[in-house]
C-alpha cells in the first residue's frame, strides 16, 4: 500500500515522483524532483511560469494579478451540504493550467504556436518553428493535458471569470466576455449542464466555487444558454453550451 500513498497534496507544487526499481520485487524508487515531460516544450513553459508565479506575478495586470491572489493565496471555506464547512483548495494542476493560459496570453502576448515554438521548442525551436504552416497561426490556440477527474471544468471557469473581468476592467482589454463551451460527446454535455446551468435552477459553478470576489459580484452579469434553449440578447456576458455533433451537419 506504501507505493499507493500520495507523494504531495493535490493543491501543492509535484516535488517527487515515484520510478520502477532497478531490482525485480523491491518497491519502486522516489525521485525527489518533478518528473519531466517528454515534450520539451511543456519543460521550460513549466519553468518560467513557476518563476513568474514565485516573482508575485510581474507584468500582470491589476486585475489579474487580484484574481490569481483571490484564487490561489486566500483560504476559502464552502459549505459541505450539511450545516457545516470545508476548506477549499484549487489543485495545482487546475492552477498551473490558468497561470500558464494567462502568462501566455496577457504577459508574453503570444498568440500563435509558430511563436510558442521559438520561445519554447529548445535548441531547434526556430527551425521547428519555420515548419507551422499559416492556417496553424490563423488563431490564437492553447490546449492543457489533464487527467481525467483533476477539474477541467474548474479550469474552464476560471478561464471565463479571468477574461469576463480582464475585458470589464482593463482599459483596451482584448479579452471577451461572450463564450462558447462545446462537450465532446452528450455524456459530457449532461455533466457540463449540472455546473453550468444546473436543472434544478440551483447554484451553478460561479456560485458555489470561489470563482468571483465578493467586492465585484455586482459586476457579474453573465446569462448562460443551452443548445436547445431559445437566444436571446445579452445585457452582459454569455456562454452557449453545446455539443461537437451540433457543429457538423449530417
């Protein structure tokens, strides 16, 4: 059962890791660093954003840098469903994915993989980076890898909270407050639906998370709409839930 214990807490920096035993039957070894990743490129984006984190976020906007403190640096406690209270903790994957996004995208300004490449892809990034074609560049395009059950939906809506204020508090902010989620398949639409847009008319995500500081939530004005509910004009922000299938025609 000892090769089973967790190394780290979900919410802290990966610092072990554990690697098969040299010698048949002994339990495996524990390597006191990450592990790496095999693509080169998710290396030394991990570096420099674990530096930016540990500077206090250099470069950010006012904005940002409130919502990343809120998030990640003050404790928060929810109700448990049972008159009493939990601590609550983003995992460090659901915060090493936003950082990333954001660094990225607000401090870096990059918005293309040919650019991500250069910065990142190692000693022959540049030549790697001469080989994206054009339509690859066309839009700004950014993809997080993570295991199944580790929160993509928490990341998600701290995507949408980040670029839903960016947009309503920073002056020429290019970010949107207008989103469109799309599910791979309709099990994951069903389960989308329950945080999103929850069909008992219940709290959704960016009510039970600690998503939106209490001082701004009089400036979240955010109307979610299903697929097959009728549109309708936006005061605020909005979000359109749909199904992949619903984008290709038969």
């Amino acid at each position: 059962t000892a090769a089973l214990e967790p190394l780290f807490a979900p919410w802290e920096e990966p610092n072990k890791h554990r690697v098969r035993a040299t010698t048949a039957g002994q339990p495996p070894e524990i390597k006191t660093y990450r592990r790496r990743s095999p693509v080169r490129l998710v290396n030394s984006l991990r570096e420099e954003v674990k530096e930016w984190r540990d500077l206090g976020y250099p470069g950010a906007s006012g904005t940002t840098q409130q919502l990343l403190g809120y998030w990640f640096e003050r404790p928060h406690r929810l109700a448990d469903g049972s008159g009493g209270e939990i601590e609550f903790r983003y995992y460090f994957c659901q915060r090493e994915a936003i950082e990333t996004l954001i660094y990225l995208y607000e401090v870096r300004g990059i918005r293309t993989l040919s650019g991500l490449i250069a910065e990142f892809g190692g000693p022959d990034s540049e030549i790697a980076a001469l080989g994206i074609s054009p339509d690859e560049d066309l839009w700004p395009r950014y993809a997080f890898k993570v295991a199944t059950g580790a929160g993509k939906t928490k990341i998600m809506s701290l995507a949408v909270v980040w670029s839903y204020f960016h947009a309503l508090r920073e002056t020429d902010s290019p970010m949107a407050r207008h989103f469109v989620v799309v599910a791979p398949n309709l099990t994951v639409f069903e389960r989308l639906k329950t945080d999103f847009k929850p069909a008992d008319g219940g709290g959704d995500i960016f009510d039970k998370d600690p998503l939106i500081p209490v001082a701004w939530r009089g400036d979240w004005n955010l109307t979610v709409t299903l697929q097959d509910d009728a549109g309708g004009a936006a005061t605020g922000g909005a979000l359109y839930l749909t199904n992949i299938h619903r984008l290709y025609n038969p």
